[in-house]
C-alpha cells in the first residue's frame, strides 16, 4: 500500500499564492493527548496538550492547552474541558477547529512572522486507519482555523521521517508509533508503506488498565491523571533489576472519603500488561505479512520506536525478546512525527518521492 499523502487544493486567487511565499508552512501532529507544531526551517513552535475548556450551554472557549488541561475533572456543572480527538481522530469539528486557530494564531505572532499573511500550507498527520469522513474532518478543521492548502500524511510515514530513516531505498524499515490514542505500526519500503497496521490501543488505554485494576484490587477509585502520572513515573513494559514502591491516592469507593494506597512497579506493569500484549501482537501481525525479503531487512536495521509511549520504560527490552529483532528508541520520540510532517513541505524532491494514494473531492 502507498503512503497516502492526500493534497486538499483550494480556488484562491494569484495573490494568495504570491503571499504563501511569506506565510510559515507548519507540520502537525494532531494528537489526541498533546498537539506538536513545526514550522518549516525553525523547528518545533507548539507543544501544548490537545484540551479545550468551555462553557457548557455557549460553547465560549475559557481555556486551551495547558491551561484547559488543569481543569479536566476540576470543573464546575456549567464548564467542560473536554479532549477534541478520541483515537487519534476529531470527534468534536468545533473544539478541533478551535484548537488549531489558536495555535496557528500564536505561532504567526512570533517576532519573526507576517501577522497579515495567517494563510500557511499545513501537513497533518493521520492515523493510517482513519476514515475518509476521519480524514476529510481533519481537512476541514485545518482549512477553517487558516490553511491555504492541507496535506494528511499517514503517521507511520511522518514518524519514519521524522526518525530520519531512508525511505525511499529498496530496504525495509519498520516504525512503530505509540500515542496516547492509537498505535500506528507499518515496514516502508521505496517510499510507500508495504504492511501497516492502525490500533485504536495506546496510551490512554494504559490509564484506564491503571483505573481498572486499582478498583479491583484496592477498591480505590483513582482520577485519570494519577492513573497517568503512575504510568509515566512508574510503569514499565519489562521488569527492572529493582523494583520500588509507589503510594497512589484516590476515593475509597466503600466509604466515599480519600484515601492513599502503597503499590509497586511490578503491579503497575501488571496492570497494563493487556494492552502492551495487544500491540506486541499487532507488531508480530504486521511481520508475518511483510515479504521474507522485507522481514529481513527489518532483522538487520531494527525496530524504530517513537510517540510518547515509546518512553515506557523497558519497551526495547520487550520487544527485542518477543520479535527476536534489535528494537532502537528514537531520539526525542516525542517530536518525530510533527517533524516529519515539516519535512514533506521542506523538501519538494521529498514530497515527489512518496507515493500518492489519492485525493479526497
């Protein structure tokens, strides 16, 4: 299968292309749990959560980002704060729209930019599972908050080059994404991706083992963000040489009052052992469906890793030992996708070089 770089073109007049050359072109990964924008040839501009806090019955934006982000599970009856994405697809056009104006509007007002040309080719990547209505929803969000033209390219893609891998050479190579909503999984090879595969399993399906298992074994109710502040500081995907002790608090669901239990890593790990075997799984799936030729290459170069749930500790470790194959982490995981995102509008030889999967009408 191609990589699908989808080009959404819109009728603008000749002077809209005259300015787009003054405009700062971003890169966007869209994520569910946090939203990364690059501007072309500057580097990474945004890193903010992908939360927005509202009133209920108006709809009138109170906060975005980090501020929205300190409000999750804090608000009163008539304010939301509220996630726009859901496994890494919009399920809220509005709030999405909303979010990326105020971004694009906070990176155009940098010292270094045109505040009057706010029109910019803007790269996003997508879940290589997404819909065409999914896709076409991202379209729509980025064109109303302000592009001058939109390019959805599947995550897999950007993370490989983002990562830096070649790959446009006749050589497999095998990147793995983990987010917060969806794992993306795919062996590229001459520019396309061959095999991949799109799991709406990530992070955020880490928090809720963490909240599961707490009030099964402790009877203990724990909000969202202890369950993601315990997996971040404590979970691992393979067991240490030590492992240390942790108290989490939360509400004891037999009285109703706080209270604060001491756990372990190993329980932790425990916890979310499903959905790590459900992406080991998902890895070993897309390997058995590669050609031999490609499996092998992916034996030699190794397994490349990026996301933000790449940071598991211990992810290499285990997967090395269930796929037999060198599991690299890539460096600074976290921006790898956004960047690769920028690459596409950098690099006109680049954008040539992957292939097209069709346009959206």
């Amino acid at each position: 299968m191609g990589a699908r770089l989808v080009n959404f073109k819109f009728n603008l007049n000749p002077l809209d292309y005259f300015w787009g050359a003054f405009s700062l072109d971003l890169g966007v990964d869209l994520g569910t749990a946090n939203t990364k924008i690059a501007v072309c040839g500057k580097g990474v501009m945004v890193r903010e959560p992908t939360v927005v806090a509202a009133h209920k019955k108006t709809k009138q934006l109170l906060a975005i980002g980090s501020e929205a982000k300190k409000m999750l599970g804090k608000t009163p009856a008539s304010i939301i704060a509220t996630r726009p994405l859901r496994d890494g697809v919009i399920n809220d056009l509005d709030f999405a729209e909303s979010l990326l104006k105020h971004f694009i509007h906070k990176v155009h007002q940098t010292p270094t930019s045109f505040p009057k040309i706010p029109r910019p080719k803007i790269a996003i990547a997508v879940p290589s599972g997404a819909t065409e209505v999914e896709r076409r929803a991202v379209s729509d969000a980025a064109t109303a908050a302000g592009a001058r033209e939109v390019y959805l390219v599947d995550e897999p893609m950007a993370a490989a080059l983002g990562a830096g891998l070649p790959i446009d050479e006749p050589k497999g190579h095998m990147i793995v994404d983990i987010g917060a909503g969806t794992t993306e999984i795919a062996i590229i090879s001459l520019g396309g991706i061959v095999v991949s595969k799109s799991l709406r399993v990530a992070g955020d399906e880490m928090d809720g083992d963490i909240i599961s298992y707490t009030r099964a074994r402790y009877n203990l109710l724990l909000g969202e963000k202890s369950a993601e502040e315990s997996k971040i500081g404590y979970g691992s995907a393979y067991p240490a040489r030590k492992e240390s002790k942790l108290q989490i608090s939360g509400r004891d669901l037999a009285t109703g009052l706080p209270v604060a239990v001491t756990t372990s890593t190993g329980e932790i790990r425990e916890a979310i052992s499903n959905t790590l075997r459900t992406i080991i799984e998902g890895i070993k799936d897309v390997i058995e469906e590669s050609p031999p030729e490609l499996v092998n290459d992916v034996a030699q170069e190794g397994i490349y890793l990026t996301g933000g749930g790449a940071l598991l500790k211990g992810w290499p470790a285990l997967l090395a030992k269930e796929t037999r194959m060198p599991t690299i982490l890539a460096q600074d995981p976290l921006t790898r996708v956004v960047k690769g995102t920028a690459k596409v509008l950098e690099d006109d030889r680049l954008y040539r070089k992957i292939k097209f999967a069709g346009s959206l009408r």
